[in-house]
C-alpha cells in the first residue's frame, strides 16, 4: 500500500539505510547523494528545454550566445562530470557512448554506474514524460579497496547478471519529478518539491497491485511480431484491460508499477540490427527488472528467461522485455512459448 507525505528527504532516507549495515563505508550513500545532485541538475535542464529550443537561434546557440546542446547529450555530461572523480565508481556505460567511460585517475571506487541519461528521446520535443535510467553494480576485477583507485574498471565489470544489482532506479521528469529506487530492501518513490529542491518520500515500500490494468506496447508493430504474439495480443484485449504506451520506458514502467501493468518489447522483424528486441539490457531491462522483482512483479524475456538471470555479454546488448504483473508476466510467457 502507498504512502503518501511521509516527509523523509531522500538523503536522510539513505543515510537511515546506511546505518542498518554497520559495515557499510558510505560509498553507496556517496553514490546515491552523487546522483541526486545530477537528478536535480537534469531537472532544471529538462524544465526549460522548451524554453531553450523557442529561443535558440537556429538550434545551434542560445540567448546568450552558448552552444544549445541535446539533451541527450546534456543529461549525459552532467552526470559523467558528477561521477569521473567522485571516487565511488570505477568506471561508467552510457547508453550515448560505445565504449566504457573512464574516471578521473586515482578516482577508482568500488561500484560500476551503467545509465540511461535520457529514456524517451522521442518524447523530448512533444513535452511527454522522459527519465533517466541507472544501475549499479558492485566492481568485481578487483577486490583491495584502498589500492584499486588506480586501476580502472572493466569491462568484465559490468558483464555480471543483473540480480548482482546492489541498487538500481530512475528519475522520471513527469507532471512531477520522482526518484525511484531500491538496494533491495523494497522499492521507493521520492518526489521533488521544486521550491525547496529536495526530494522527499512519497510512495514508501512500493508494491505492483494485483490486478494487471494496463497492456502497454507499440502496436504499430503487430506486423512485425511473430504469430504467438499477435495472439497473445488478441487474446489479453478480450479481457478487462486498457492500452495505454507513452513510448518512454521509465513512464510506461512507473505508471504500471503504481497502478498494475504489463509492458512488452518483443523482439520483431522490423530492424535486422535489432534482432533480440530494442531495449537494452545494462542501463534499461536490468535495472527495471531489480525494481519490478523487489515490488513483486516480474521481468523475463519473449523465451521466459528472467532478465535479472543473463549474463551480458557486451555492454550495449539489447534484449527482448516484457514486464509488469507477476500472473500477467507468466501467462504471456506460457501463450508465446
Ligand atoms: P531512448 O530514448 O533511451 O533511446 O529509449 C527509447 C526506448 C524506450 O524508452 C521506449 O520504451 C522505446 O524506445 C520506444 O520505442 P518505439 O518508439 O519503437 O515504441
Ligand atoms: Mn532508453
Ligand atoms: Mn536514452
């Protein structure tokens, strides 16, 4: 059950955390209070991107004769700057760079960060909700903390499955802006108060409802699907259920989670470069996935394979999603398998 103006910032939410692991250094906490501090960066560039794009000159500079840069691109410096030397990660995957971006020399820490800076590109310009997806897993190519802070991070870093997530969560800038998060403890909601620029509790220990009372996916590509799911399609749309897809998948994601959904991405034949699905893996279905099973729902492939079970094998690997209600999500996999 939802909670409502619990009143916890999310820092002292995550400092309380810390403190039940007397073991724990804060670098998680340190982590976290990074990425806050970018959330709310972000926020401020996607609240005037419209302003920004009315009083850019040609799309190239703005009023003050700056570079107007992409969001995309915006969103993934901010966060890059905030984390190359803040010593808690060793190393980063975004989904706008091919390769693995380095941190600051002697800033190695002990967690990996892969990320979505902006989920929802196509939404930008039409004013509909985006987001930015992130996750966390722990480095595993070395294992001394005090003298790793030289030695970069790998790749092999961040080729672990999923369920070796230690958190993993998303900002979404909607009507409102939230963080939600878990480390595993339960899924929370922290929305912003822009006047004050702290984001504080707002839906505690969020669980998916029972009742499956959204189908979102792109129907306009029922032509590429293959048979089993075009009927599964067919067949859940005879029941009570309404369509609803955004096209961002953080929106489509969080909706679904607060108030019951089942969302999917099969794989199809539009695109042969996109053979397994659109989305990807590291910094989309993975960290989803960890929320979804902590909320008590479930996150598997077209063939049924639990995302948080495979093993990537390369950074920017797509994979096929469907996601949502626990019954929901098995019942698919039985009508498409
Ligand atoms: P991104 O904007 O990060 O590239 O991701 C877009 C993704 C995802 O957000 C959404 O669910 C999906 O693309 C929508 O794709 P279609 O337009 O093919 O439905
Ligand atoms: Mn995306
Ligand atoms: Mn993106």
């Amino acid at each position: 059950m939802v909670k409502k103006s619990l009143g916890i910032t999310v820092s002292r939410y995550i400092m309380d955390l810390q403190h039940m692991f007397p073991e724990a250094k804060g670098d998680l906490t340190g982590l976290l209070n990074e990425l806050i501090v970018a959330a709310k960066t972000i926020n401020a560039e996607v609240n005037k991107a419209g302003l920004a794009d009315i009083l850019g000159q040609s799309g190239k500079k703005n009023v003050q004769g700056e570079e107007v840069q992409n969001l995309d691109e915006l969103t993934n410096n901010t966060i890059k700057k905030r984390m190359e030397s803040c010593g808690y990660v060793c190393a980063m995957v975004s989904e706008e760079e091919d390769n693995i971006i380095p941190v600051r020399k002697g800033y190695s820490g002990k967690y990996t960060l892969a990320f979505d800076p902006l989920d929802g590109s196509s939404n930008i310009d039409v004013n509909v909700s985006i987001g930015t997806i992130f996750s966390i897993p722990r480095r595993i190519t070395s294992s001394s903390e005090v003298s790793s802070y030289d030695i970069p991070g790998t790749a092999e870093d961040f080729l672990q499955k999923g369920s070796e997530q230690v958190a993993a969560g998303y900002i979404l800038y909607g009507s409102s802006t939230m963080m939600v998060f878990s480390t595993g403890h339960g899924v929370n909601g922290f929305t912003l108060d822009p006047s004050v620029g702290e984001f504080y509790l707002s839906h505690k220990n969020i669980k998916i409802p029972k009742t499956c009372k959204y189908l979102s996916i792109n129907e306009g590509n029922h032509k590429y699907w293959n048979e089993n799911m075009k009927n599964y399609i067919d067949h859940i749309k005879d029941r009570e259920i309404s369509s609803r897809y955004i096209g961002s998948l953080v929106a489509d994601f969080h909706r679904n989670l607060i108030s019951g959904g089942i969302f999917l991405y099969p794989k199809d034949k539009k695109d042969p470069s996109k053979k397994q699905g659109k989305l990807r893996l590291l910094y989309e279905a993975a960290p989803l996935a960890f929320l979804i099973q902590q909320a008590g729902g479930k996150a598997v492939t077209d063939e049924g394979e639990d995302i948080l079970e495979i093993k990537p094998t390369s950074i920017h690997q797509r994979t096929p999603l469907i996601i949502g209600n626990k019954d929901a999500v098995s019942e698919a996999i039985e009508f498409l398998n």
